[in-house]
C-alpha cells in the first residue's frame, strides 16, 4: 500500500523509522568509517538519531518542517563531530525549507533535498567528487527535482536509488575532507561512510512509504 | 590480537564518564559546564579567555589541558568526535570575562564545523571570538596547503604557550598573535605501529599489519607518508626529522627549540627515551640547542602504539610564555 | 597475543640506552654519573641527599624522579633488576655533599641486597647512609608483616615529599623522619588486567587468563589477593578501597590525603578517569577530603594493562612538603 | 677421562664452561622465572656470565681462588637483581674459602660450597625451605662435606644429583624470597629459578671433569 503523501504524523513515524533503521545499521556505518576514517560514524549516528527518537516521541510538531527540524537538532546537538554538523544541517535546513506545507509529497521531496545540499555544502565546503555524504545527496535532490510531480512513492525509490548510486560511485573518489581527508587513496575502493549513512535514510524513508 | 582489556563501565558512557572523573581530578579548581565542558573555577575578570577542546578518548588532551597558566576551559566531545556546537556554545559563555575567547583546536572537519556554529551562536550572544587551528603534522599534506594538516601532538606545547601568554596578555587580538606565532613555529611528525581501538566497539581504528610501521600517519589512523617494515630507534629518528626538516620552516644553527617526543599510548616512555637518545645528536648536528624536552603520552589515542616528535621553535617571546610555570592534569611544569 | 611491536634498538641494551636518552632529557640538569647513575649537574653544597632508584623497565619511575625538589639522584639497574652495588656506590658518591644520603627505594629482594651492599662500600668511603625502605602494597602481605611488603605506586608520592624535604632539612636524620612518615602514611592496591612483555624476551612477565582481574598484583605480575572475572570501574573502585581502608592505617571523617591512581602501562587516562569518578563519592562518604589528585601513569610495567590506587594520608608537615613545587620527567608541579 | 683434581688453567676452563652453560640455557632459565618471579632470571644470569666470561678470558689470575672470585665480581657488578647478590657472592665467598689452595679438588669443592652457602645465607637470609637457590645448594653442600675425601669426578657428580634434588624438592615449597616473594603458593608445582641455576652450574662442572 504505497502513500502519495505523508500526515504529520506519518511524516513522524517515517522519521521514527528512519532512526531505527540507522541506529540497527551502527555496525555497517562504522566498520565503513574504519576502512576510511577514525571507524566513529556509526556510533555518532546511533547517538544522534537515539536523541533524536526521544524528541519524536515526545511529539507536539505544530507541522512538519518542525518535526524534520527536531530530527536535526538532536542530531546536532548530540553526536558531534564531522557528521553531527553534517547531518543536523541537513536535516534543519531541509526541514525549515518544508515550511508552510500541510503535507509530506514529492514535491516537498525536492525541496527537502534541494535545501539540504544547499546547507550542507554551505557548511562544510564539499564538492561532488570530495568523497563524502555530497556524493549521495547531489544525485537524490537531481532526481528528485525530476519526479516532483509525482507519486511520493516512485520519487523516494528513484531518489534512494540515486542515492545508492553515488554513494558506490564514492569508492571510486580520493576523500578530501573529515578524518578521512588526508587518508588520500588509501580509502580507494571503499564507500564514504556519511554517503552510506544517506542511502540508509533515503531507503527507510521509501521502504516506509511502500507498506 | 587479543584486545587490551578496558576498566571501564558502560562502553557508550565513556566520554561522559571520563569528563566527570576529571573534573574530580581538579579537587575544586575547575567544574563541570553544560553538557559537555570543564572551566576552571575562579577566572579573573578582564582576563582574556582561551578555550580548548576536541574528542574524548585522546587523554590526556584536550580536557586534561584546562589548569592554571593553561586552558581557560574545554569543549568536550564523544569520543573521536567533536564537541557539539551547544557545548561550544556553553564552554564560550563559562570562560568568556569579557575581553573574548580564543578557540585553539586541531584541524579536523567536525571540529571546524562545530566550533564554527558555536561561534556563530556567541555571536548572537554578543560574545566576541577568535580562533586559531593547531596544523603541526607535516605528513598530512604539502607547505602549501597548511589548511589541509591535521592537528596532532605539537597542540601540548601551542596549549602551553597560548594558556601562558593568556594569562597575561590585555587583549583577545595580543592573544591570537602570540597563539599564532606558536602554531607557525611548530612542526610535528607521528609514526603508528599498532591501532588502538573504539571504547564502545572494542574496534582497531585501522588496521596496519604485524611488523610495519605507519611513516606520519595521523592519531586516528589516517594515512601517513609510507608504510615500511618497523625498524629501530636509532633508523627512525633520522627519518622522522627528515620530514620536519624537509618542511618549510627552516631549523639551523643557533635555533632553540622545545622537543616533544609523545607516546600515543602503549609505546612506553622506555621506547621515547631510546628515541630520545637517538635524535638528540642529529639536532645537535644541525647546530639546533634544546631548550627543554618534553617525554609523555599526552596526545594518545586509546592504547595505540607509536609515538610523535615535536619541534617548536623559540624567539625570546615564545621562550618567555614556556618558562611561566603552569598546572594541568595532562602538562605541569614547576 | 600479538605483541606490542617496540620501537627499541638492541633488545639487551634498553635499559642503558634508555639512561643516556633519560639524561639528554634533562637537557644540561642532570648528568649521567659511572656505570648506570643519573645524578643532578648542580647539588649545592650542605645538601642532604635523597637517593632512589631500581631496575630499569618501569619508566618514567625510579630514574625519572630526579630532579628540582626531587630525587638528587637515581642507580638505574638492567630491565626489571636492581642495581649491582658499584653502581650504588658510584651514585651515593656523586650525591653526598658531606651531610650523608638517603636511600629510598622499594622493598624487593634484589633491590635490598644490593642497596645495602652498596651501603656498605659506601661506608667504607665515610658517607653516611641511611635507608627507608617503600612497601605501600596492602595486597602484598598482612600489616604485622610490613616488612614482606612490596613497593608499588605510592612510591611516587614518597618520593615527592622526601624530595621536597631534602631541599629543607638540616640532617640526614630529619629527612629519615619526614621519609618514614610519609611512607607510613601511604597505602596502595593495585589490579593487573594484562601482562607487559620483556624487552629482551618479548615474553609476557606473567600469565592471565582472557577477562580476568588480578586484584592485588604487583607490578611484576606478583600474585594479588584473588583472580576474579574483570568487572566495571564502578564496581572494582569499592574492592580496591575496601582493600585499603581494611590495613591498619585509619583513614576516617576529616583526613585529607593525596589521592594517585596510576596506569602500569597500557591502560589509558580514559579509563584512571572513570575510575576516579567512581572512588571519589566512596572517599567523600567516609568524610575523606582529596586534598590533591594525582591521575598518570609514573608507574608502569612497559606495556602491562591494569592499574593501582594509592592513599597518602597527610598532616600540616607533610601538606607543606608536597605544596613545593617540583620538576622531573616523571612528575612535576607547578 | 676423568680428573681427580683441576689446576689453575683448568679451573679457569671449568669455569668458563659453566659461562657458556648458562649463557645457553637462558630461556630455560627465563621460563623457569616467569613461573615464579618477574621472568629475567635468564637474562641476568647471561648478563652476568658474560662479563665473567670476558674476566676468564683476560686471565692473569695468581690462585684458583682468585678466578672463582673475579667470576663473582663480574657477576655482582654486571647483573644487579636477586640473583647478580646472591650468585655474586655465592662465587666470592665460596673462591674465598679456597684461598692457598694450589688446585680444586674434592676437598676444595666441599669447602668451596660450604663457604658459598654461608655467604648467601647472610646476604639473603633464606633457610631450606624457603624456595630459593640455598635449596640447591645446601644439599649439594652436604653431599660434598661427606665425599670431601674421595674423587674430584665422583663428588662433583654426587653435588650435582643432591642439586638437581633440591631443585625438584623447590617445586613444592612456597617462595618467601625475590620478586617471587608474594606469590605465595602461586608458584607451587615450579621449581626455583636460581635453584636451576645452581644445578646447571654443578651440572657443567661435572661435565667437565668427565671429558
Ligand atoms: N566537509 C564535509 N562535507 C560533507 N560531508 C562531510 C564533510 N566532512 C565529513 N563529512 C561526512 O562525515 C562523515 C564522517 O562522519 P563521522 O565519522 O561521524 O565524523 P568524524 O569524521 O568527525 O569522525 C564522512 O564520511 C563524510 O560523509
Ligand atoms: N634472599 C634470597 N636468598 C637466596 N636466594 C634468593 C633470595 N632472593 C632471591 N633469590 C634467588 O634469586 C632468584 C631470582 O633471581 P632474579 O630473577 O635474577 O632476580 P629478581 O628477583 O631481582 O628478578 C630466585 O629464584 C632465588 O633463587
Ligand atoms: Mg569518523
Ligand atoms: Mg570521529
Ligand atoms: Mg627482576
Ligand atoms: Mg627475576
């Protein structure tokens, strides 16, 4: 039973499922930190979105941009490091982007995406091709603008699947920035870990929306 | 390899833990701010304020920095993980006298995204901030993209100098310069020859096979220079100068420096002064006097084998702020 | 167990090698002295002796302990050896400055056989020596039996009020006082997680099985009180207390004393903080007040895991004595 | 070919045999301390016995007193320990003892030992039973005193059984001694390590005289 857009709160219990998937993927997110960085990634995310649960469940978003921008506020004011900044702007400057919409569609899709790369690569600089969470955002809000007229469902699984895209073509990149920066090609071959951390969002965000 | 066994409680509590425990080890003299910060108990008014900060699991830096003649205050983060910017933000206010803070950390993204948001954040509260990025590890990237170094041991003698010329300078600007001038006098280089490994996963943060040593890598584990088969002390102390020299800060004839040989955990203090032995007589060579040595495992992460050689180079100024006597859990000095 | 690669040059002369790297450390301060000495460059003359030492391995102890307000000198022997006689002498000859030396160092067989040889060269010289022996173990034997006690950490805290009064006293005979004292007041327990390894052999000092705790052991790998499944940091802070609290020595409501924990070697800061936090509410219940922590790892067994608390109860001679300030490469204070 | 007594030159040879003896078995010896103490006894003992060693190899001794004494010098100034105290002075007590003896012979050896053991025990203060090297060598001791009137070849070979016995007997005392001192019955089942080193010392001795 797919959905062609999501309540308030279903938009809340999407999130919520968004988390579990993350925190259940801790071991996968760290080992792929491990191969290119300090092996922390999943452990922050795990954090991150263990808050940011706790927010979710404490309820009482007035519309859903707040409850996008609650996720992100926990996450950043709880993990820390490179990917509490990273992934607490996007989900707030995502979320705030989604202002004034009654409900969850693929056009709010797009515009979701659109504003978090904007506030993620204000933030921390990257380009596509630095071999970070960048890589798998940019193809997403690409092919997200391109279905935003459609069904949420068919939009989320071609964004996921963008998403998964670039972040197998990541392997393939020289890291530039985060702990991994000056690893150089040694991390050759393998995913970024915060591109990883994406395509696990994007997946729990469609695999919700497909039940 | 069987894992170092850790006394430790809740393996996710670590970070949190470790901060309580040393805000103890200060019996007064600091306590614990907000979420994640320790600040020193008594701060002047009018002084100008220095604050620190960065991962956990790295003990003693940075928390352990925070002490009279030191660190006004640190931001702690998880462990490997930067401080949050809301912590940032409450360490600011706790040290902040009104004459401004100076944020002094390593080169990370997380550290330099954090911090930035939480200096944006004192800003809106009004409170005026600096920061200077600590960037010693030579093996980290070319002279000329010093932005793109990592920060490693050489912190512990920039620390030192910035906590000193903090206590005694009138302004937030004379304290950026002094800080400035340490963090370009100094160059470090590290080699790794066993990971430590992840509190909560009991993980190795890289892995490095048996036999072979790390040529600057960096304190995580990020890539260094080259890997080799382990030699001894006496053929590593040539190549590790080597790479300092090979920098673009010259250190010839007449120069006095501060010497920092730093354990990054297991490497025993026998093994720095083995590599002591062995480097003091190619400075000389070179005409370079050592003002003073500094032997200890004060950049470490978890129980990670190798060890790192600082070279801080003096002028009378710099020399001034080192010889302030100076108290911390992690550097003290009479 | 994979071993812990070391960064070492000829594995049979670590302990010498480690001496000359100790000395160039001091940087012109002390000077390497005979056979296996290191000895302060400029010891005034009148000055009351203090003389440590040990075998080698256990670094930065005994060797790094001199220093300004510290040790005067220190007879290094080979990797976990006392020294031979002769070099005792050389050592006790370099020191004395007319008005006679103390020798202080751990209660060890080895070290007590050769100690009083070298005494009686000494005398043979017409220096007067004197000497108190260390034996802070609790674990190590019952209190009637003191004198089968081994000495572990509290070593440290010994070794910087008996400093701190050889730069005072008049005679040989108080600083005898003011030693005995403090080592009286001192006690220790210590907990072994894993075994350091030998430089020479590469061998493990001693045997423990996978996840277990040696309450008790020393820093050799003794036999402790029991071998039990390692626990948390909450719960082994109340056994290590107990241990303590159980000897002879009171410590009640409105004692203040030195608190130290100490790593052997491999275990991190990370995990002496976590500890503290949990010892210090258990102090603070018994009225105890923490007048100073001392949190570092100043007695290691190379690369061994574990770690040990020591308790020096004070009164207001020795709180003067341990306010000094001093400086060593092992501890040192602002 | 056995000898019924040593010259100078050949006491020098014995010792220098018994030098090599337990240079070679300093794992052993090693091993043996690991069990019971801090595990260098090996490597004390090797230090120790190359410097006698190097002494031997000098030469220039006027009695066989003499090399038996500058064999426990070199030991006692190079090794430090429990054991460079003790077998430094288990060889300048017992060389001592021999004093205006023109050569070693059975006569000499009991002399030689009992010295050696009185000497050890006032440094150390051990009695039988204390799981140390006087367990080896008192009954060596003993042995010696009763074959004092017959055959070089045969007392030696008679000292170095009644070691090798005390030796075995140490494996089930409880050590009070050394860095061992607190193991209490820990090391039950171990024999002593400096009680090992005492037998291979007579064992070499034997061995020399049967060539
Ligand atoms: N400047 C940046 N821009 C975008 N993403 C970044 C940047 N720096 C790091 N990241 C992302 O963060 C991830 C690492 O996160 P994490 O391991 O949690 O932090 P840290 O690097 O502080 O240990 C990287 O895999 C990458 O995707
Ligand atoms: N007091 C003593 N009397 C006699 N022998 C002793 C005494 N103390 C130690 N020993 C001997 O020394 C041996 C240990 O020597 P070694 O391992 O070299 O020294 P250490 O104990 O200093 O490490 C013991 O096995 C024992 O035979
Ligand atoms: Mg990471
Ligand atoms: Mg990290
Ligand atoms: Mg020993
Ligand atoms: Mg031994």
């Amino acid at each position: 039973m797919s959905k062609a857009n999501l309540t308030l709160d279903e938009v809340v219990a999407m999130l919520d499922r968004v988390a579990d998937k993350i925190i259940a993927s801790e071991p996968e997110l760290s080992e792929a930190d491990r191969n290119i960085g300090d092996g922390d990634h999943g452990l922050g995310m795990q954090r991150g979105l263990t808050a940011a649960k706790e927010k979710l469940a404490e309820g009482g978003f007035p519309s859903i941009d707040k409850a996008f921008m609650a996720v992100g506020t926990a996450m950043m004011s709880s993990m820390g490091g490179a990917s509490g900044a990273i992934f607490g702007t996007l989900f707030r400057a995502g979320g705030k982007a989604l202002k004034g919409q009654g409900v969850f569609d693929s056009a709010g899709l797009a515009t979701f995406l659109q504003a978090a790369v904007q506030g993620v690569q204000d933030r921390g600089k990257a380009e596509v091709g630095d071999k970070t969470v960048v890589d798998a955002m940019v193809p997403a809000a690409e092919k997200a603008k391109g279905t935003s007229e459609g069904n949420l469902t068919e939009a989320l699984a071609a964004a996921a699947d963008a998403a998964e895209g670039g972040k197998e073509a990541s392997k393939d990149m020289v890291a530039k920035f985060g702990r991994a920066k000056t690893l150089g090609d040694g991390a050759v071959g393998h995913p970024d870990a915060g591109a990883l951390s994406f395509t696990i969002i994007m997946q729990a965000m469609r695999d919700y929306v497909n039940e | 390899m069987r894992k170092t066994p850790k006394i430790i409680n809740d393996p996710n509590a670590c970070a949190a833990e470790l901060l309580d425990g040393l805000v103890e080890a200060y019996d007064g003299e600091a306590k614990k701010v907000g979420a994640g910060s320790i600040v020193m108990s008594d701060l002047p008014d009018g002084k100008v304020a220095l604050l620190v900060g960065g991962g956990s699991g790295h003990e003693p830096i940075y928390h352990g920095l925070v002490g009279s003649n030191m660190a006004d205050g640190a931001a702690c983060g998880d462990i490997f993980a930067a401080p949050p910017p809301n912590i940032v933000l409450e360490a600011t206010q706790a040290v902040d006298r009104g004459k401004g803070v100076l944020y002094l950390y390593g080169n990370y993204a997380g550290d330099v995204m954090n911090f930035d948001m939480g200096a944006e954040l004192a800003d809106d509260e009004d409170i005026r901030v600096e920061t200077v990025l600590i960037w010693d590890d030579v093996a980290s990237a070319p002279p000329e993209r010093k932005e793109d170094r990592r920060g490693i041991a050489g912190l512990v003698l920039i620390v030192k100098i910035a906590g000193a010329a903090a206590s005694t300078v009138d302004s937030l600007d004379e304290l950026v310069r002094v800080t400035t001038k340490a963090r370009d006098n100094t160059r470090s280089v590290g080699v790794a020859v066993a990971a430590g490994s992840i509190p909560a996963t009991g993980e190795p943060t890289f892995d490095l096979a048996e036999g072979m040593m790390g040529v600057g890598m960096g304190i995580h584990g990020e890539k260094g220079v080259r890997v080799d088969p382990l030699c001894t002390a006496d053929e590593m102390a040539p190549q590790l100068l080597d790479i300092v020299f090979g920098d673009d800060l010259e250190f010839g004839d007449g120069d006095e420096v501060i010497l920092f040989i730093n354990s990054l955990g297991a490497t025993t203090q026998m093994e720095l002064l083995i590599l002591n032995r062995a480097i003091k007589p190619l400075l000389a060579a070179k005409g370079i006097k050592v003002y003073d040595t500094v032997i200890g495992d004060i950049v470490t992460c978890q129980e990670m084998a190798g060890l790192s050689v600082s070279l801080l180079k003096l002028d009378d100024e710099l020399k001034k702020y080192w010889d302030m006597p100076c108290q911390s859990v992690g550097y003290s000095k009479m």
